[in-house]
C-alpha cells in the first residue's frame, strides 16, 4: 500500500509535539501520546503513539523550538545572555537584506550593486565590533585607569584595587596598561563562546543526495542527472554550512577590536606626550602595526575568500598574518604604555585628575573635565561615520554605486572641514571664527543622504509585484534600516554601560560639586536622545491604535451589514472585526511604520552626533531654563540606557520560558536567528544550520528507501506554519529535483509576501516566489504548493506566486450549531490543520501523490 507522510513544522511559538500531531488526552489521561521516531530531545522527529504503518497518510512532527527555547536548564541562561548580541544579529540580517543578489552567489562580483552594499556592511559589521570594544576600553583605560584616582573612588571597585592608587601605579600611563585588559578580556571571552557555537547549530547530518549504484569497474550505472542553474540563492549547498568562514571572519573582527582598545591608550600618550627617542622607537612601529590590522581588515572582508561560505576551509595565511600583527602591536602598545614621561610635553600627572578632591573641593583643577584625552573626540567621530556608512549602505542598495558619490563625498569633506577649522589648510584661507566642526555634520549628512533621492535600480527582467504590499520595504532601503536599528541598540547598550560604570564610581558626587567621574560627551546626548526616541515610539504606538480602531470600524461595518444578525451575532462581528483588523494593519502598515520611525530617528542621531561634536554639555545649574531641561531629560534618559541590557537579558530570558511573551517577541528573535552568520561572526548561532539540513535528510531519506522497507514513504506532504513556512522553503531549494516531485508543500500563517519577501526580496522576492513555484511544478503541471490563509490571522497572507490560495473561513460560524454550546472559536493564527479546508485538500493531494508520482526503481542490469 502507498503511503503519504505529512510532515509538520511548526513556528515560533515552540508547539509541542502532541498539539502539532492533533493529540487529545483521555479522560484518565490515557490517550494517545508523541513517540520519538527520529532525532534527539533538542531536534527530534515525532509521531502518534496509535499511529500504524498501514495507515495511508501518517501525520509526523519536526520539533526544532528547543534550538531556540525549552526547559528551565542553564542553556536557557546561556542563550538569554545571548540576546545581548542581538546589535550583532540584526547587522547580520542586514546583510541578507540585500536586493540584487545573484542565485549563484559565486556569481557575484565586488563591484556589483549587491557586491559593493555587501562590502559596506562587513565594514558597518566591524565598526560594531570596534564600538563596543572601544566602550569597554572606556570603563578599564578612561573611567577606572585614567580618572579614578583617589582611595574614595578605587573604594567602590569589586576587588582589591586600591594599589592602582599608590605612586607608582599613578606615574605616567602605568594604569591604563592595566586597564587595557578588560577590553582584551572580554574579547577573548566573546570569541570563545563564539568559536564553541560554530559547530553548536550547524550540525550536518547524513548526506541527504542519492548515490547511484556502480559496477565492479566503479562506473555508475545510472548517471547523475546534471545539477539544474540555481534560481535563489537558497539552493547554494554550502547556504548552512559556512564554518570556515565564520572563523576567518572572526579572527578579522578579534584582531580589528584589540587593535582598536589598544588605539585608545596609545591616541593619549601621543596626544599627551609627543614621544621622541626610546619612546618613538617604540610607538610609530607601534601605529604602524596596529594601522596595517585595519587596513587588512577594511580589504579582506570584500575578498572572495572571506565572502564566499567553503565549508570547513581552514583559517588560512591571511588569519595568521593578521593575528601576528595584531599581537605585535599589542605588545607594543603595553611596552609604550609602562615606559615612563618623555620630556616633549609636561608630565602625563598634569592631564590627570588631581588627588584629594573629594576631602579639598577647592583644590585646584577639581573642578575641571580631565577624562583621557582625545577619548571623548574619537568617539564622536566613530558614531558620526557610522551614520554616514548607513547612509552609504541606504544608498548602494537602492541606487547602486552610482549613488555612493554622495556619502564618498561627505566622509571625504567631513575631516577636511574639521581639519581647516581647527588648524588650517595650506590652500585656503583661514576659517571665519563662528564656523564650528559640529556645523558640517549635517550638511555631510545630506550630502550623502543625496543619493537616496535617486531612481531605484529595477531587475533586469523587469516583473510586477505579487499583489498589493509586496513592493521592496523601505523603498530599498532595508539593509541601513534593520542595521540602523542594531547600531541605535548598541550604542544604547554601551551608553548605558559607561554611565552606570561613571555613576557608581563617583555616586555621592554633586553636579556642581568637585571633579567627577564622567562619561564621555557622547553618553549625554545619547541620554537625550534615548528620552526623546522613547516618546517617539510611545506616539508612534498611539498612533498605531488609532489606527487599529479606524480599520475595526470598518472590518464591523462590512460584517454587520449582513441582514438578520441577532445581538449575539453582533456581538461576535465586534470580536472577529477585531482580528481582520490586526491582520490589516500589520500586512498594510506596519512596514510604514516602521519607516518612518526609523526616518525620525536617523534625524534624531544626526542632531546628536553633531551636539557630541560640539563638545558642549548643557549646566544643570544654568539660569536658562532650557538647558536644566535637557540636562535632566539627558539624566534620565541615561538611567534608562543603564538599565537597558538588564531588562534585555530578562526578556530573553522570558522569550525561551513564556510562550505568551514569546509568541509576541520571540518573531524578531527567531527571524535574526534563522539567517546564518555570514556577515557578523560574533551573532548568536543560526538554528536554521541545524533544521533545515535534517529536514532535508529525513524528508529524502524516508523517499529513498526501497521499495518494500516498512518505513519507505511514496510521497511527502510538507506542512509548514508561520516560521516553519521559511524553513520548509528553504528545505525545499535545497532538496534535489527528483525528491521535490514526490513532496508538496502545505504554508499556513504564511509570510513569504508581505514581510519575508518585501524585506528579503533576494530569496522571498517575486522572482523567487515564483521560481520556487516552478521548482514545485511537475511535470504534469500540478504546482505542488497549496496556501491556506485566514483574512483574521495577523501573520498570514495569500502568496499568488503560481501556487493555490486556499482561504479558510474563521471563525466557521458566528453561532454554535451541530448540537454544541460553545461558539466557535477565533483561531486566528493557530489551528490551521483542523480547519475543514485543510483536511479536504490533504486528502485531495494524498490521492495525487500515490496516483500521479512514479516511484522510482532500482535498475537490475
């Protein structure tokens, strides 16, 4: 007897196995119970207990939530500190945003539109890095080594570190040797953790490809048909295997992130201390080492042999090179910095806080900022390039490199203007006095954001969008969209540090009082701008409600119309109206939204890098009312940012324990998660490297099976739900032909259009709907692709890719009939398979794949 297996996936919400296979407990709670059939307890593969081998369709489960939650254990802990890198993460997706990219990616060159923005979001990638290891550089180098000097503040440090106050410790730069090796600590920890997980996903399981058999000579006796001309990238073999890439990425981005801790000490003694003799036999090598790291670094993230994803290809010379150079530099940094003074500038002693300010107020100089010079600049500099290369990402994705005149132009004037203010240049004249460096941020800004205004490039084979709300997101702008909202989390997570580091070193210091330990200028206004972003997203909410409320009047208008509705049926409209409203106002708006906020908030940064550049903090004491104002918005608002990586790691935590507070937030997590590193070598790990190959091996492993084995399978009905719709997509590219024209494809909750496909057009676009399509065609024409959709299912729209959409009535009626009490429920995304739609066309395609799909035979001679 031919079989048919249906196999479920489910989503994010982490189903368990016996609600994806339909089970029902008895009365005594004897019934029907999930039964391990392949896998393990993380990834495994279930079926009913009752369930038979003759039974002409067996229903299986693929439970894969527990790579992404699960039980109370310590990996829970472990991954919800992960929700820390979330910046990493969505830079990474960012880089899968892309339009443009070629199906074969070997395809693609660097000087191509996806090429270049790939380009520029591997540098965007390493300049977070750099940002939160010039954070930690803050706290050891500038907060702890620099201007904590007295027994009073070395006091309220964990440990004992009271000796950093003793005269030998405080002479020249000695402590920020010492405090260089936090940065360098945490780094080492990070790459750890992040070279233990290369391999803690991405768990190949057996080759899922058919070996024909050969002869006794070793020819096969059937020859393997040619591979077919990739049409998505998706189909790339090595698409969830890329190892050796993240290892050769991350030995770019720990090399480029100590050199960048180590710039920060070595920047003040030069600044400081000019140095000559011993000290510049030291030093220029020094610059010269830890600038060759960077510039390798900036040049191998565009090479092929970083980019392309080869499996478990070794590190290579280029890693060992870069790793060398990197640990010379560091030694000369350290070497540098526990010399003692030079004798070009006065003593380091008198750039420092000096001692007893906290029992002399009046001491001279307590008064004054001496946080580590040039700390606070570089920082201004590095978040104002990082909005400019946003901007460049915007740019190159939409328009192409004919857009990149503009921000070129912009990061090349940007300095230049800054260098002709404040020293000179030889061919011009010298710069009015009311002209500031913060006055050109914005103009640099709208230089580069210039090439925004330019005609979006289109596809070759120009084709139209699937339907209503499936143009680009973001008029192509989503790579700096979802990279912008990564970088606006991290800076927020390293303002945040360096404020709560600052405010317990010196808590009992008064705004007016003595010197204090202070934050960078930067941390301020990111305090500003957290409260003011804050209230921005809190309009935008409300703005979202009053929404929602004007599309539920309008979803019960059209209901209530129906004539001959009782109280009760009217009662029901309001209910269902509610749904049908959500699921327009996520499918139709919420990627408006999104945009906009995201526009205000690209105003809202530009305004505050060029306040960080100006170098002026509003006084809490000022007359002007105005600036106590914004002194004590800023104040809370860096509160917040304190706070922010706790309340963080608690809703991660809540994410993988809470299904209700995963169902609403675990979306973004699982969509950063399912794209595999390729940009970001510090991300969390992909669970996708780990199901979508065992998916690929069970589904091809049961239909290559002989003949008459007891487990052999005929034909695969594929049944994927919310999440589970990508992952079987991306199961389906990567199954060879001959299995695909025994497999359908059920989607259910589907967000292949709306979202996936206006975000990542490159795999879920048009084309690649429709090519995925084609690749679900047989040859008899049947597009083994069935859609179910709910018009009150906020997640799940028609596809019109070539495939049947199949809506499915919710709820199946306003009143209960048939004898029952109850009404019937508002399932809305949930419930699909037992929805009457569902069942009557399962049993439809099972006849189809025991009827019209040959099963192939072993030739005998």
């Amino acid at each position: 007897m031919e079989r048919v297996l249906e196999l479920r996936v489910h989503g994010v919400s982490n189903t368990p196995p016996d609600q994806l296979l339909g089970l029902t407990a008895g009365v005594n709670g004897d019934g029907a119970q999930p039964t391990l059939v392949a896998g393990g307890q993380t990834t495994g593969f279930y079926r009913s207990s009752t369930a038979g081998r003759d039974d002409p369709i067996t229903v299986e489960a693929y439970s894969w939530g527990q790579l992404t939650s699960g039980a109370r254990t310590r990996r829970d802990v472990e991954r919800a500190l992960w929700t820390l890198m979330l910046p990493f993460a969505l830079a990474n997706v960012a880089l899968h945003a892309r339009a443009g990219i070629p199906p074969d990616p070997d395809q693609e060159r660097w000087a191509s539109r996806s090429g270049i923005t790939a380009w520029l979001i591997r540098l965007f990638c390493l300049s977070l890095t750099c940002t939160l290891v010039v954070t930690v550089t803050g706290v050891g180098v500038d907060l702890v080594g620099w201007q904590c000097v007295d027994a009073a503040c070395l006091g309220r440090l964990p440990g004992p570190w009271e000796f950093l106050g003793d005269s030998w410790w405080r002479e020249g730069t000695r402590a920020l040797a010492l405090g260089l090796l936090l940065p360098l600590l945490v780094l080492a920890a990070i790459g750890l953790v992040a070279f233990r997980t290369y391999q803690y996903e991405a768990q190949m399981p057996a080759d899922p490809h058919h070996h024909a058999p050969a002869r006794e000579d070793g020819e096969p006796v059937e020859r393997p048909n040619p591979r077919e001309p990739p049409q998505n990238p998706l189909q790339d073999p090595t698409f969830w295997n890329g190892e050796g890439q993240l290892r050769r990425a991350a030995v770019l981005h720990l090399c480029t992130g100590a050199v960048s801790a180590a710039a920060v000490p070595v920047a003040a003694v030069l600044i400081m201390d000019p140095p000559r003799g011993v000290r510049a036999a030291v030093a220029w090598p020094t610059v010269a080492l830890l600038a060759a790291v960077v510039v390798i670094a900036v040049v191998a993230v565009a090479r092929p042999w970083l980019s392309r994803r080869q499996g478990a290809t070794p590190l290579g010379r280029w890693s060992a090179a870069v790793a060398t150079l990197t640990a010379l530099g560091l030694v000369g940094a350290f070497v540098l910095l526990l010399l003692p003074d030079g004798t070009a500038g006065q003593p380091l002693s008198a750039y420092r806080p000096p001692d007893g300010c906290a029992a002399q107020p009046g001491t001279a100089g307590c008064r004054a900022d001496r946080s580590l010079p040039g700390y606070d600049t570089a920082i201004a500099w590095l978040v104002a390039y990082q909005v400019l290369l946003l901007l460049a990402i915007a740019a190159a994705n939409r328009s192409g490199r004919r857009a990149l005149a503009g921000p070129a132009t912009g990061m090349l004037l940007l300095p230049l203007g800054a260098t002709w203010i404040e020293r000179g240049l030889p061919v011009l004249p010298a710069a009015p006095d009311e002209l500031h460096t913060w006055m050109l941020v914005g103009p640099a800004v709208a230089l580069a954001a210039a090439g925004l205004f330019l005609p979006r490039l289109r596809p070759a084979v120009p084709t139209q969008p699937l339907g209503a709300y499936t143009d680009l997101a973001w008029h192509g702008c989503a790579p700096a969209v979802i990279a912008g909202f990564g970088w606006m989390m991290a800076v927020a997570y390293c303002a945040g540090l360096l404020y709560w580091v600052s405010d317990r070193l010196d808590a009992s210091a008064e705004p007016s009082g003595p010197s204090r330990v202070v934050p960078p200028l930067a941390v301020f206004w990111a305090g500003l701008a957290c409260a003011i972003g804050l209230a921005a997203l809190i309009a935008l909410l409300i703005r979202a409600v009053v929404l929602l409320h004007r599309l539920r009047r309008f979803e019960y208008a059209g209901l209530a119309a129906t004539p001959g509705l009782s109280a009760h049926d009217l009662r029901r409209c309001r209910d269902v109206s509610t749904y049908r409203a959500l699921h327009r106002l996520v499918g139709e708006h919420a990627v408006r939204l999104v945009g906009c906020y995201a526009a205000f908030c690209a105003i809202l940064v530009t305004l505050c890098c060029a306040a960080a550049l100006s170098g002026e903090r509003p006084s809490p004491l000022s007359p002007s009312g105005w600036q106590t104002a914004i002194h004590w918005t800023a104040e809370r608002g860096d509160t917040v940012l304190g706070w922010l990586p706790v309340v963080m790691a608690a809703l991660g935590l809540l994410v993988y324990r809470t299904d209700s507070v995963r169902r609403s937030v675990g979306v973004i997590w699982d969509v950063c998660t399912f794209w595999p590193r390729a940009a970001h070598p510090l991300a969390p790990p992909s669970y996708a490297e780990r199901a979508v190959p065992e998916l690929q091996t069970r589904v091809a492993g049961l239909l290559a099976l002989p003949p008459h084995h007891g487990d052999r399978m005929d034909g695969v009905i594929l049944s994927g739900h919310s999440q589970g719709t990508v992952i079987c997509a991306a199961v389906l590219l990567q199954l060879p032909r001959r299995w695909r024209r025994r497999t359908w494809f059920f989607s259910y909750g589907c967000q292949l259009t709306r979202l996936y496909g206006r975000v990542f057009p490159s795999y879920f676009g048009p084309e690649r709907l429709r090519a995925l399509a084609g690749a679900l065609t047989w040859p008899g024409g049947h597009v083994a692709w069935t859609n179910f959709w709910r018009d009150t299912d906020p997640l799940g729209w028609q596809v019109s890719a070539g495939q049947r959409d199949v809506p499915v009535a919710d709820p199946e009626a306003l009143h209960p009939s048939g004898g029952e009490v109850a009404d019937p429920p508002i399932r809305s995304h949930s419930g699909y398979p037992e929805a009457v739609e569902f069942t009557r066309e399962r049993a439809v395609v099972s006849r189809l794949l025991r009827r019209t799909v040959p099963s192939p035979r072993q030739r005998t001679g």
